[in-house]
C-alpha cells in the first residue's frame, strides 16, 4: 500500500464542508459520507489505485460510511482548523465536488449502494468493513455509469487495448 495523498481523512471532511459553506451548499452528514467515497474511489481510479486517505469505510444500511467522520459531523462542522492539502490532491477534490456537490444525498446514495463492494460488505452485515482493494475494483473495472473515469471536459475514458489482429504490412 502506498502513503495517501492527504494524510487525513479529517482534512478531507473539512475541505468539504468548507467548500460547501464558500459555494452555499447544504451538505448534510449524509452527503458528506457519500462524498468521501466517490472522492476516494474516483482518486484511486485516476491514479492506478493510489489511496487519497487513510479511510476505512463500513456498510451501514444507508449506504458506506466512515465511521469517525460520521461521528464527528453527524450535527455540524467540529471546531478543528483545516490543514492546507498538497495542490494535486486539491485540485481531485475540486474535480469532484464540482461533479457531484449539486447532487441529492439520495440520488448518490442509490448510485453508491449499487456497487458490487458495498452490496458484499452489507450483506455480510452491517458494520462490515469494505476493504480498499474492492473500492479500486469497483471504481476501476465498471465500463460505464458515474463511476468511470472521465477527461476534464467530461468525456468518458476507455482504456486502449490493441486488435487482436496485426495491421498487414504491405511488401513492394
């Protein structure tokens, strides 16, 4: 396992929340939760499976969450002074709150807990880890849905691979 990009998750849940206070956005414990999954799985699915933070998600019956953030935020913001977070990283976190901030915490919960790692960690009970590896493959390996890696100008990405059948070369 590599070293995330943030190294908490805490940082990750302020920036959030932060920015949805600057933007005017009513960011319910709900939302937060199914924001720190997308903007960790869509960051391991941009970077070859590397972590944004070190997170540990659960089943709960609403969907993933991470249980000390869920606690910490479950009625507002704790009073903790946000930590700048490396440039790169941040820019992630734009990308994605800029992609999924304007959508209900119902419309991402339904799109979340359609995904095969959330719904093996929840019918093995609730409180079940999902283990991270199971992020990346979800993230990674689905060919469409808001899951899949897309461009900055919104085009889905495929990953390239060769025809099975060689170009015939021409001999003169």
């Amino acid at each position: 396992m590599t070293t995330p990009a943030i190294p908490s998750t805490l940082d990750v849940a302020l920036w959030l929340f932060d920015q949805s206070r600057r933007d005017d956005v009513y960011l319910p414990a709900q939302k937060l939760q199914r924001l720190l999954w997308l903007q960790q799985g869509g960051y391991a699915a941009m970077n070859h499976g590397r972590m944004l933070m070190p997170a540990v998600f659960v089943a709960d019956e609403t969907g993933p969450i991470e249980p000390t953030v869920f606690h910490l935020f479950e009625d507002s913001r704790p009073p903790i002074p946000a930590r700048p977070i490396d440039q790169v990283a941040e820019n992630h976190l734009v990308r994605m709150w800029r992609r999924y901030s304007h959508h209900s915490p119902d419309y991402l919960t339904k799109k979340i807990t359609q995904q095969r790692c959330y719904r093996d960690a929840w019918r093995k009970g609730a409180g079940t880890v999902i283990p991270f590896e199971a992020i990346v493959r979800d993230f990674t390996d689905l060919p469409t849905g808001d899951q899949m890696v897309r461009a900055g100008d919104g085009r889905a990405l495929k990953k390239w691979t060769p025809s099975a059948k060689p170009a015939m070369r021409r001999i003169r």
